[in-house]
C-alpha cells in the first residue's frame, strides 16, 4: 500500500510470542533461513496466557499498527490451559478495540507450534500484508486515557 | 554421605532422556550414550503425538534442551558402546566417540557447509524422502544443532578426491577432516538400555506392496510427509506422481502376525494419520482396513471415536493377514475380504501400512555388549517376576522404553522414570549398606 | 571494589548504572550480515538514559570456551551493574551467558540475551535494514535490562517423608520402593487389610504367582513404613516438600497429624456396575456372575461352581461390558478374560468355553500368544457387533450381520473399570482434576503420566486409568522416582525463581486470580482479605496477572514495565 504522496507505508508490528511454541517456531523460521519482514519486533513471553488487556492497549496507544500474539496449538499448552484463557480474553479485547475506532483485525491470535518454522513465516507475512491494507493505526500517540 | 553413583544410559530417545534427566536431578552422574548425531528418537520424527494429536516438538525440544545443558549428562553423540564388564555398582565401559569431522564446541549449527559439498544422497532419517549432503544434519531442529561428515561418501575422506569445500566454507574453523575416533572408557554402577525399536520390514511382505509400488508407504515415511519440517515442509504428496492423494487406505497389523503380538500403539497411528489426512486434504476419502481394535487405556478409545466416521471409515475385514494390494492404472487396488468372507475391491491413490514395532536391528548385538537376554521376540527381556521390574537379566542393568517391548509414549515415560526409581534405590541401598 | 552500587537499576535516577553491552559476531552469522561498528558508534552515542554508562563491544564467538572467560573477566573488571548480550537465541544461551553471570557478582537477572541472529540476520536480507533492526533490538534490551530487578533463588526446607494412600499392589510397591533410613512413609489403607484387589485374584498373569503375598510381608516388617489400617485421609494442606495431612480413623475418629513432602495417590478403581448396561440383566439370574466374583472363587475355592453346587459344563464369558457407555477400553479385559477361559478348562477338561468379544486389545508383548494358545485348546471366539443376554441365554449378532442364540450354564461379564468410589472426595482434598473418564488427571499425559497439576501429589496404580498389576507397580515405582530425584533428605528444593507476587496495595481480594490458576499456587488470606500467591508453588505463566481488574499482578522477570520498554523501543 502506498499512501498519497506515494510513501509506501511500512507497518510496526509487535509480535507477542509465548516461550514454548511460537518462539521457538521463529527460531526455526531463522535457522531456516525463512525471510521475514524488518517491520516485525518479537517480544518473548513465557505463555500467550500472559498478555493481558492494559498491554495491548498500551501498545497500540505506543503506535502499534498491528499486533501478533502466537502460542501454542490449542491443548499444547505448557502451562496446561493458558492459550483457552488467552483465547477468551482476546474476544473481550476485541469488542473494546471496536468502541476504540481500532479495527480488531489489528490483532491476531495465532496458534504456531515449534515444528511449525514455514508456518510462522506464512503467519508473519500475511498478517503484515493485512496491516499494510489496513494502514496505520488510527489511535497511534493519542494519549492513554 | 550422598547417595550418587553414575549411570550409562543406552539411547537418547524419550524413555533414555527421561531416565537421564530423573538420575541427573538426584545429583548423579549420566553418561547419554547415542548412535545417532542428534538426540531425541523416534518422538521427534512425528509431528503430533496422539492422543492429544500434541506437537512432538514443543514437547521434546525443552527436555533436549533440558539434556543437553543439565551439568550432570554428558551427552556422548555419535557414540556406541563396545564393552560392558564387571558388576553392579563396579561396571566398567568402553565408549567409542565416532569421528564427527566437526566440532560441537566450535561450531554453530549455522549450515553454510551443506551447500558446497558436492555429495548428494539419500536422507536416511528423513526416511530416504529427500537427499543429504556428506556433511549434514538430520533434520531441520537437529539437537544438537550441529553437522556430522558421513566418512564413507565423503570425497575427501574416502580418498576419491581432494576435497576441502565445507572447511573452506566454515568460517568457525569448527570442521576437522583430520578427526578419529576417540575411545574413552568410564564406571559406572549401574546401566539403563533404553535404544528403542524399529519398524517391521514390510518388504518381507509382497502382498501389500511395499517397495515395489511406490504409492504404499511406511508409517514413518508418512510422518516424515506430514511433517512440517519434514522432506516436502508438510505438504502430502504421493512419491513419484507428486500428486496429491485423493483416497488413501491404511491397512492395519502389517506383521502382527508374522511377529506373534500386537504392537498397541499402531491403531491409534492409523487414526492418527486419518486425522492429519482429513486435516491436511479435507476432500479425501480415507479408509481404516482393520480386524481389531486395540485402543487399550483411558485416554484412546475418544480419540479413535472422534475419527471414526468422521475422518476415515472403518473397513472390518476378516483375514487381515490376507489383505492385498495390487497396481490399478496410476493408483493402487486392495482387495480384502469383509465381514461376511466375500472379497472386496477398494481402489485408492495411496496406502499406507501400519507396520508393527519390531526389535532394533541391532538389539541383538547390544545385548551381548550388555550381556543381557532376549526375549523370544528379540526384544530385552526383563527378570518376569510379575512386578513389571526393569531389570535384565544381569544385576545392575535395566531396560526402558520400547527396547523392551512396543508401547506408546506414555508407557516409554513411565518404564524410563520407573528404572531410573530402580537404580536410585539400589544405589541408596548400596549406600546406606555399606 | 565494584565501583557501582545500584540495585533496582533504573528505578532511582539518582544511581547510576554501567551496562555492559556486548555484541557477539557470531562468525559471519551475525557480523557479516549487519554493520556492526555502526551498531556499535550509534549505540555508543546513545544519551537516552541519564545516569547511565554504556560500554559496547563485539567479540568474535562468545559462547565458545575464551568467550565465556572474556565475558567473565569483563564483567569482573568493569564492575556492570547489567549487561546485554546481543547473540543468537535464548534457547541456545541463555543459560550458558546466566552461568557466566553466577560466576561473578553480577546477578544473574540484571543481564538479557538479545537474539540478533535468528531474528535478525537471518531472516533479514537487506544489510541496511537489518543494521537498523539489531540496533533496534538491543537498544530494547538495554532499556528493558534497566527495569529488571535482581531475584534470587530461595531454597526451601523439604521433608522426605512420603504418605501413600490406598494399600493395593501399587500403593505397597510405592511404600517399599521409597522407604528408607532417612525416609519414613506413612501407608494409608481405608480397609483393615492390605492388598487392595488383587488379593482377590486367582494367580495372576503368569509369573505373578506370590507377588502379592510376598509384598505384603514385607510392607508389614519394614520398619520404616508406618502402616494406618481403617484410615482415611481428612485435610490436606501445603505443596511439594511441606504438607500437612489429618489422618482418621474410621473405627473410632481418632485423628493423627503428620507431615509429609509428597502424597502418592494409589486408590485403585472399581468395576463398571453391568446393571447400568442396557442390553444385559444382570440381577435377573442367578448363573451370571462378573468376573471378579468368578476369580474370587478360583482363588478361594480353587474351583468355580454353580449356585447349585455344580460345576459349568459351558460358559459364556463376554467381554467389554461397559466400554460403550464409559468411552475407554479398559485394556486388561481380553487378557485376564483368556486367563479365566484356561482355569474353566484345567476344572473342566471337556468345557465348552465361548469369549464374545468386539475387538481384541492384546497390548502386552505375551497378550498374543496367550490367545493364539486359548485358541488352539479349543475356546471359541466370537466376534459380535451387538449382544444381549437373558439369563444365561445369550443372543448376539456377529460381524456379517448373522443374529444367533445360545444358551449356557454360566455367563460371566467383564465390566470396564472405572474409577474407585472416594475418587471424587479426594480430587477435592488434593485438589487434582478429575479427567472425562473420571479418573485422577496426571499433569501431561505422555512426558508426565504420575504428575498431577499439584506438584507433589502423584497418581499410580489404577487410580491413574485401567491397568494390569505389573503397570500398576512401574507407575508406582516411577513416582518413587519422581520423589526421589526431588526429595533427598537433607537438601533443600529450589523453586522457580520468576513467579508471579501480589501487591496488597492494590489487591481487592476478588478471587479472579485463583480460579485460573491451573497449578493452585494462589490462595486467599481471610485475614487480609487479599489474595496471595504460594511462591514455592507457582511457575510464573503470567496466567493470573491477565485475570486481575485491578493491575494487583507483578510477574517477575515479565513486569509490563519490562515489556513496555521493549515495546517502545520496537515502536521507535
Ligand atoms: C509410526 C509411529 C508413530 C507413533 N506415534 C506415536 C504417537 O503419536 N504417540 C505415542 O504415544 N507413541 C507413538 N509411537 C510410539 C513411540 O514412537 C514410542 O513409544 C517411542 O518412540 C519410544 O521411545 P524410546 O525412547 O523407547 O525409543 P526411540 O524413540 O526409538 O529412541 C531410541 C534411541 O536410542 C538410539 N539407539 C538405538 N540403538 C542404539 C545403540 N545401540 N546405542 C546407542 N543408541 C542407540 C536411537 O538412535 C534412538 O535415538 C509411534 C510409533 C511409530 C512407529
Ligand atoms: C476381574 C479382574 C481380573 C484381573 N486380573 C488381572 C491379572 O490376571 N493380571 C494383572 O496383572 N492384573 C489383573 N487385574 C488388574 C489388577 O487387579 C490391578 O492392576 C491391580 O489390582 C491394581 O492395583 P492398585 O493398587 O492400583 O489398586 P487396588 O488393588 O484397587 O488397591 C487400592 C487400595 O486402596 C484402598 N483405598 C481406596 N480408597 C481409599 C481411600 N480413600 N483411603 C485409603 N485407602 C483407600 C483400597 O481399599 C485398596 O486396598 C484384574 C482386575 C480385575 C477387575
Ligand atoms: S561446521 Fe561450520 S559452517 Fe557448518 S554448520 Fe557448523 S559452524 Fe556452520
Ligand atoms: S570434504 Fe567431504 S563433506 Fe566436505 S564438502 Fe567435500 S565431500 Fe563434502
Ligand atoms: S503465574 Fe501462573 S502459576 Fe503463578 S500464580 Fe499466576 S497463574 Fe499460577
Ligand atoms: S485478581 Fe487481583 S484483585 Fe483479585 S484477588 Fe487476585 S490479585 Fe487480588
Ligand atoms: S506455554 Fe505456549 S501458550 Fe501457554
């Protein structure tokens, strides 16, 4: 996507990745030698049950134009349950965004497993094509609250 | 005053890394002792366990990672042990560290080396799906992450030519064509045989095609085309054709009889390849030729009623010994006999067989290094006193895992964790007795 | 002499910080792929934090045996008070860089890995962006280090006692497996004798012969198991290495207190109740027996005879009764059902013996042979789809859909197991899950079958899901293990250092944080009317702190300061 003076605009996005799964999926995407767009930060956590609602919020108030938060497959994960908490404060989050003007496309829950290393590169790329679509985010450098 | 001795443990798959890591966190020494460059066994090579269809990788890699930097194991691979003498408490065993040609201190498991090396072969842990340089690693996610040069096709190193390429390219200087074997010899009190099984030969078999059709596959070569990091990054697609099967049969007890016992775990296999199926190709048919169910414990039984009907059919036959499969045009035919004895045809793009787990090929030879006996199915045999107890028949050393008989992972665990309790009681008896 | 006292770095801008920063070249890895003076000059430059002394440098190979030493001797001479190591992934080296830490004064907490490797050079092509995204990378671990705080480890007090309840095969293997001189256990068994219920089995699977009998022996002469008969377990309250357990009686509710640092959970199971089954009628005859009451009267009698004193001269013995409406195979059925054809046989030579089976599950390596042998001494097996019996009249449709009758003089059902009556009260006293067959949960079914989500408390035996005797003692003796390598007398346990702690400040007590806790390490002080967490039992996931309305949760090592830095530099 290009915006109208014809700057193409490359997205932030943050990447929340849990410990035991997506991390090491992205380890494998880089020994893999997958490429991966620089627009991308991970940030490791130790289970996606971790992320709650104050740290998303704040990151896209911090100017995050999308945001990428990967665990386990559904019963994986290594804290037994976490990824179903995760998974259900994601649909409360997601309502918030919409009252915020922020298209809840802007975050997306993924599960990637460590053997998954093609699949978390597909994962990053698309979901940064979807950003890119989407363009910047609205509510960026608005003051919290 | 405490109560460690050190251990050898035979085999780094998930029966001999939990024994490990059960000694090591009791403060005693192990000495890991695998054939292979990478450690991990079998577990690794699927990409989703049942029953939780759970990734093999999340769940293995951490307790590789665990063996791996635990300061108690020393991990020796690429190694066998040629001689196991004296007794409980008092063994003494030679260990031979095959040259590896590269250093696992300086090297970085970068892989700049494959490319240049103009040695091209088949992968044989990536069940011959895809080819491998002479100096290669496994698999994708090797652990240890780092390269092996296979001395006999090596050009330098089995003379043909003056090769240098990978040492060229290797910018750690981690690549030492002047390597040699190394011997060490070591004592421990007690030994832990935990080297695994194999697949039944199903070339043994012409009714059912194995090697001669290539549409009939093996139940680890399906793993390997499944897999995500396997030969085609998960895609399934039929050898040879390349095309993406439409209708596939897997055709259940593939040696069972000719073994004498049930393995246990290839029905839950066999559903689980009808779910990867489905998930992967949700337009095929898939089809479970079978005559028994044997989906023994409480946690199998939902699982095999979640793919029943849903992603495969069961197809009841029965003489499963007598299943056939034969060419038909491009695809394949299977001819059974069904629940009322008359023969049936199904024709379909790709089979696959449940193979039976068998005794490693060279069980027989670890068990005179281990001077332990056999059973009558060539698997290690343990003292039989009803207890389930691991010992073998020589004081001072157990078995564990599937070197012992076929089981599923759960059992694996539990055997390993079950000797490892074993020797930790001796070797507290040995203590506090003397 | 360390030259900057500051702990807490970053929270008091008085102090002053000198972090270390060092970039591994990793061969051309990392070096050849980024410009990494230019990392260095840019970072070098930084005036993004006051009060803080940057010291960037490169090395070639970091982690090989000279590199550690360089680090080591750095970290010594320049007297850090953090350090960053710009490298490869944590799960190749964190713990290696931490070990270099440990070594110095340096806590171990006050450092970061920054993986420029896997997810930087290699998977950024472009030199110039990838430049820019390394700098971007450890810019965020220098800030996010300068939020950390130093943890230490805090070593607990273990006891090694053990309790086991439930007296059985597998309980007994367990007790005797563990006790020792510097172990005491305490043996549990609700009934007044031990041996649970294969005592009432009539020789077991070949090989099993005195087993039980000789176990039982020795439970009763070892002096360092402390045997309660006619006892049940009342409260439980603690966590690995340090429970406190009421035990009563139930003859005269007189209660003991003990101590314990692990409880084994060995309570067996009982039969499925063939009356619920639909398609049989069970009470209606007095000829079907089940087959725990036939083994008892191969056990007792040595012989198994008709009510009218006669002996059977055919039995129908039909398997997996119960398994449709449990959902599970029990897996020991066919095998034990095989054993009792052979016993009608030995008592009556010219017996007609039929199994009506649906599928046999021969998972044990003999289980084969044993059916091939049934088989070839004349027992019958029928494969059925369906079946039903009146009386002893047995109606059943085989596989090619052909309905049959049959009539016998004895039927005996083998009824699934399932789960011992006391299951569900002891669930709630240990707080262990239940899973959907009912039976105990263990906390990973392949790489932790004796765990149970509240460590410290294990399942064996039965008590875990259908088994045979010979199972039933390995899992025992793998829980022995699991104590073993985790209680040793006279060491203490060292739990996970970055848990989650609650701030009382802000902790209005709701309870949200105890409901998500799978591993039950929050629990809530009346007193206070707060909520606080077990720290020995917590393994910090970060669960908890998303639960919270009232931002109470500080995940330690995982703060939102923590990850705002991070964010903030990522977002720059
Ligand atoms: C196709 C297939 C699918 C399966 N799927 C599942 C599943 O989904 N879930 C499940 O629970 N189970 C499954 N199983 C069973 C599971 O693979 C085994 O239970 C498990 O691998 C047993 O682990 P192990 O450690 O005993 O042996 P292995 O995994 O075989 O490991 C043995 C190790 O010892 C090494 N070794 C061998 N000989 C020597 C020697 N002489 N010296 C040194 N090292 C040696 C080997 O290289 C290997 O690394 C499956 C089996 C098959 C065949
Ligand atoms: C008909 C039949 C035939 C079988 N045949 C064979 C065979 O041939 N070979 C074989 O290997 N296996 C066989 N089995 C299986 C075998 O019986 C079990 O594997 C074995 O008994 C399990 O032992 P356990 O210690 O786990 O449980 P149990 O033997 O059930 O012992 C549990 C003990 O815990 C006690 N208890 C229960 N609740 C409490 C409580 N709340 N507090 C304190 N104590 C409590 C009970 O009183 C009991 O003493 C057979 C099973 C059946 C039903
Ligand atoms: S040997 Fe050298 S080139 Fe090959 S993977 Fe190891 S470090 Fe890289
Ligand atoms: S020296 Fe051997 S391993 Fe190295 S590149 Fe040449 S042929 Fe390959
Ligand atoms: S961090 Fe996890 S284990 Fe610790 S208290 Fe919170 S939810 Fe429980
Ligand atoms: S959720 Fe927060 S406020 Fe509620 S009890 Fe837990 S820590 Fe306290
Ligand atoms: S540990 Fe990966 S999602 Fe919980």
């Amino acid at each position: 996507m290009e915006d109208k003076a014809g700057v193409e605009f490359v997205p932030s996005i943050v990447g929340f990745l849990c410990n035991w799964c997506t991390y090491a999926a992205a380890d494998l995407a880089g020994s893999s030698k997958f490429a991966l767009p620089p627009s991308f930060t991970v940030i490791r956590v130790m289970c996606s049950s971790r992320i709650d609602h104050n740290l998303l919020l704040s990151t896209y108030f911090k100017g995050a134009d999308g945001i990428l938060v990967a665990g386990c497959h559904p019963g994986d994960c290594h804290y037994g349950e976490g990824n179903y908490y995760a998974r259900r404060r994601f649909a409360l989050l997601k309502k918030v965004m919409e009252t915020l003007n922020l298209d809840p496309e802007r975050l997306q829950l993924s599960w990637v497993s460590a053997s998954e290393g093609k699949r978390y590169a597909e994962v990053v790329g698309e979901f940064t094509e979807k950003i890119k679509e989407l363009g910047p985010n609205p509510i960026k450098n608005s003051t919290r609250f | 005053m405490s109560q460690t001795g050190n251990v050898l443990v035979i085999g780094a798959g998930i029966a001999g890394m939990k024994a490990s890591l059960m000694l090591a966190g009791a403060s005693n020494k192990v000495y890991l002792v695998e054939k292979l460059p990478i450690i991990g066994g079998k577990v690794i090579k699927n990409e989703e366990s049942f029953p939780n269809l759970e990734c093999s990788t999340c769940m293995v890699a951490p307790i590789q990672q665990d063996v791996l930097q635990n300061p108690n194991i020393e991990t020796l691979t690429y190694s066998i042990v040629e001689k196991i003498e004296g007794k409980l408490g008092d063994f003494s065993v030679v260990i031979r560290k095959k040259a590896r040609y590269v250093s696992l201190t300086d090297c970085i498991g970068c892989g700049m080396c494959y490319e240049p090396c103009p040695v091209s072969l088949k992968n044989e842990w990536e069940e011959n799906l895809i080819d491998r340089k002479a100096i290669y690693v496994p698999c994708s996610g090797s652990l240890p992450n780092v390269p092996v040069i296979d001395s006999e096709h090596c050009l330098k190193l089995n003379g043909k030519e003056e090769c240098n390429l990978c040492v060229e390219s290797c910018a750690f200087e981690a690549i030492n064509l002047d390597d040699s074997d190394e011997v060490m010899e070591i004592k421990v009190g007690a030994v832990i045989l935990a080297a695994g099984s194999s697949t039944f030969d199903l070339s043994s078999l012409p009714n059912l095609g194995y090697s001669t059709l290539p549409g009939v596959y093996a139940p680890m070569e399906f793993e390997r085309l499944f897999a995500s990091n396997g030969p085609t990054l998960g895609e399934i697609t039929l050898r040879e054709s390349e095309k993406i099967p439409e209708s596939v049969a897997v055709i259940h007890c593939a040696g069972r009889k000719e073994q004498k016992y049930c393995s246990a775990v290839c029905c839950m296999y066999s559903f689980k390849f009808a779910r990867f199926l489905k998930h992967k190709i949700p337009s095929a048919s898939v089809f479970n030729i079978y005559s028994d169910v044997c989906v023994p414990g409480k946690n199998y039984q939902s699982f095999y009623k979640s793919v029943e009907g849903t992603d495969t059919e069961m197809l009841y036959t029965s003489s499963i010994d007598e299943v056939q499969v034969s060419e038909n045009g491009p695809g394949l035919k299977v001819t059974y006999s069904d629940a009322s004895g008359s023969m049936t045809e199904l024709n379909v793009d790709m089979v696959i067989l449940a193979a039976a787990l068998v005794p490693d090929d060279d069980a027989a030879e670890l068990a005179e290094i281990a001077g332990v006996d056999l059973d009558s199915r060539g698997f290690i045999a343990t003292v039989q006193d009803g207890s389930g107890s691991m010992e073998t028949s020589r004081e001072g050393v157990f078995v564990a895992g599937t070197a012992e008989g076929p089981k599923d992972i759960q059992n694996s665990v539990i055997q390993a964790e079950s000797a490892a309790g074993q020797v930790m009681d001796i070797v507290t008896a040995e203590v506090s007795g003397s | 002499m360390k030259e900057f006292e500051m702990r807490e770095a970053g929270q008091d801008k008085n102090l002053r910080a000198k972090v270390g920063v060092y970039i591994c070249e990793c061969g051309p890895n990392i070096a050849g792929k980024v410009d990494l003076d230019k990392i260095i000059a840019d970072l070098s430059q930084l005036d993004d934090y006051q009060d803080v002394e940057l010291v960037v440098k490169k090395y070639g190979f970091l982690c090989s045996g000279p590199g550690k030493e360089f680090l080591e001797e750095e970290i010594r001479s320049n007297g850090y008070t953090h350090l960053v190591v710009g490298a490869c992934s944590p799960r190749d080296h964190d713990s290696t860089f931490m070990g270099v830490c440990k070594k110095t004064d340096l806590n171990p907490y006050l450092y970061r890995i920054i993986n420029i490797r896997e997810h930087c050079t290699w998977v950024i092509d472009d030199k110039e962006k990838a430049t820019e995204k390394a700098f971007s990378y450890i810019r965020g671990g220098i800030s996010r280090v300068l939020r950390q705080s130093e943890l230490f480890e805090k070593p607990l007090d273990i006891n090694p006692d053990v309790l086991v309840i439930g007296g059985g095969i597998a309980g007994m293997e367990a007790a005797l497996s563990l006790s020792g001189e510097d172990r005491r256990v305490f043996l549990v068994e609700k009934t007044d004798h031990l041996g649970g219920i294969s005592l009432d089995l009539s020789g077991l699977l070949p090989g099993q012969g005195e087993i039980i009998k000789n176990k039982i022996d020795s439970v009763t002469e070892d002096k360092n198991i402390r045997l309660f008969l006619n006892t049940s377990v009342e409260t439980v309250i603690g966590f690995l290495g340090n429970f406190e357990i009421e035990l009563v009686s139930i003859e005269n509710a007189e209660t003991t207190d003990i101590m314990a640092g692990a409880i084994v959970v060995a309570t067996g199971s009982s039969l499925f109740d063939p009356g619920e089954s639909a398609h049989l009628s069970y009470s209606e005859s007095d000829e079907v027996y089940t087959s725990l009451s036939v083994e008892k009267m191969f056990s007792g009698e040595g012989e198994a005879r008709l009510r009218s004193g006669k002996k059977p001269s055919s039995v129908a013995l039909i398997h997996c009764v119960g398994r449709e409406e449990k959902n599970y195979c029990s897996g020991i059925c066919c095998s034990y059902m095989m054993k009792l054809a052979g016993f009608f046989r030995n008592q009556s030579p010219d017996i007609q013996v039929t199994e009506f089976y649906r599928d046999l599950c021969l998972p044990q390596k003999d289980d084969q042979e044993r059916y091939t042998e049934a088989e070839a001494a004349g027992v019958e097996f029928v494969r059925i789809k369906d079946i039903s019996i009146k009386g002893t009249e047995v109606s059943f449709e085989k596989m090619n859909s052909k309905k049959s009758e049959q009539s016998f003089d004895m039927v005996v059902l083998a009824p699934a197991i399932v789960p011992s009556a006391d299951t569900e009260e002891l669930a709630d006293l240990l707080t262990v899950p239940l899973d959907e067959s009912g039976f105990f949960q263990e906390v990973h079914k392949m790489t932790n079958p004796v765990g149970t989500s509240t460590d410290g408390v294990f399942i064996v035996g039965t008590a875990h899901g259908p088994k045979g005797v010979s199972d039933s003692m390995q899992f025992a003796r793998a829980s022995a293990g699991q104590i073993l390598t985790r209680l040793i007398p006279g060491e203490k346990l060292i739990p996970e250092v970055k848990v989650t702690e609650i701030l009382e400040a802000y902790c209005t007590g709701c309870g949200n944080c105890l409901d998500v806790c799978v591993y039950g390490a929050i629990y809530s002080d009346d007193s206070r009317g707060i909520s606080v967490v077990n720290e020995a039992v917590c393994r910090g996931c970060g669960n908890c702190y998303g639960s919270c309305p009232s931002g109470a949760l500080r995940t330690k090592h995982f703060t939102n300061t923590q990850l705002y830095r991070e964010v903030d530099e990522a977002l720059r």
